[in-house]
C-alpha cells in the first residue's frame, strides 16, 4: 500500500453519492478540495468559451479526481454514470506530506503521471487517424474496465462522450467503429460493447502514430 493511499483510508470521510451528469466541481472551483472515485465514472473536462468542450480523461473507481498543483481547479468533473466519491482536505494533506518525505513521493509521481498522461494524449490528438484515436482509447478502456464472461467490455460513457474526448464528431467515431470492424481488429455485440480481436495489431496502429 502506498503512503498516500494508506494516508485516504485513514482519513475517509463521509461519502457522496452524484447523479448522472452531475457535476462534482467546476473549472475555476477553489482546489481546497480532491476526491477519491469509489464507483461509477467520471468525465473530467474543460469548457471552452465557444460552448464547445474537451474531455482531458475518464475517472475510473480507486482514481483521485481534482488533486492539482494549483489553487483552482483547471478541469470540470461531471458523472458520467451514477457516481460515489469521498472527498479529503488538499490542506490536510499537503500539512501531512510536509512531515512525510514517503507521502510526498507519492504526490509527486502523481503530478508527473498525469502530466506524462496529458502530454501522451495531446500527442494522440495531434498526430493521429480517427482510427488510431479509436484504438488507442479501446486499448486503454479494455485495460481499466472489467471484462464480461466473454470477454467483452461495456463503455460506460456515451458516444458523444467518446467524439469530445478524441476531438472528434460522433459520426466520424461511427465510421472509425467501422474501420476497425472491417478490418477484424475489434468486434461489438452491442452499441458500446467491444470485443478486442487482434491486440497486437491494434498497438501496432496505434504505435505508427
């Protein structure tokens, strides 16, 4: 167990139950506050003044949500399916990091890890096919989602959550499905159903990019 992990269960506080859709904090919030998703999924985003947004990533259960070297929060976090999170103090934690060189460690290789994340994912967006897109972000679901019995993973975001967070439109995300069908490397059972089929074909498209 990592220090900051063994630090959360210490300190667990009361638990909050959100609504789909419902937002957990907004960009610009005061980061005062972090979370930690117990259930569910979360979208974390920004919303750009055009009324367009761009979804940075999706929180999965045992991911921190709004731990972020600044005073306010960069990113809005919003439900994408009924949620559970426990929130903590950033104060508290960063009084206790100051006395504890373990726990501090782990602060920042977080900090780094998201970075080394968002960088990963800009370069995705700025060099890539809407089928690479597609591939690296099912690679990536099928590693964090549980798998059905046979094999298969649901996605537990919409489509159109899909398109904003590729930087594509849904129907280009449909004809990259498609694609990726067509040439044997996934199959779906269902609209957001997934069967990878060729896994090492999949890295290697991806990898081209």
């Amino acid at each position: 167990m990592s220090a900051l992990h063994a630090r959360l269960v210490v300190s667990t506080g009361a638990a909050r139950h959100m609504a789909r859709n419902e937002t957990i904090f907004d960009q610009d919030d005061r980061s005062d506050r972090f979370f930690k998703l117990i259930a569910g999924t979360v979208r974390l985003c920004r919303h750009l003044p055009s009324g367009r947004r761009q979804i940075v990533e999706f929180a999965m259960p045992g991911d921190l949500i709004g731990l972020v070297d600044n005073p306010y929060q960069t990113l809005a976090a919003e439900a994408v399916t009924p949620a559970t999170v426990i929130g903590f103090s950033r104060d508290g934690l960063e009084h206790s990091a100051s006395g504890e060189p373990a726990l501090r460690s782990d602060i920042c290789v977080l900090y780094l890890e998201k970075l080394r994340d968002t960088q990963r994912h800009v370069c995705l967006l700025g060099h890539s096919s809407a089928k690479q897109r597609l591939a690296a972000f099912l690679l990536r679901m099928a590693d964090r989602l549980v798998p059905r019995p046979d094999g298969s993973f649901e996605l537990p975001m919409p489509r159109l959550d899909v398109a904003d967070h590729l930087g594509l439109t849904i129907e280009t995300v449909s004809r990259a499905v498609g694609a990726l069908k067509k040439d044997g490397l996934v199959c779906s059972t269902a609209a957001q159903r997934f069967i990878l089929c060729d896994t090492a074909a999949l890295r290697a498209l991806v990898s081209e990019a």
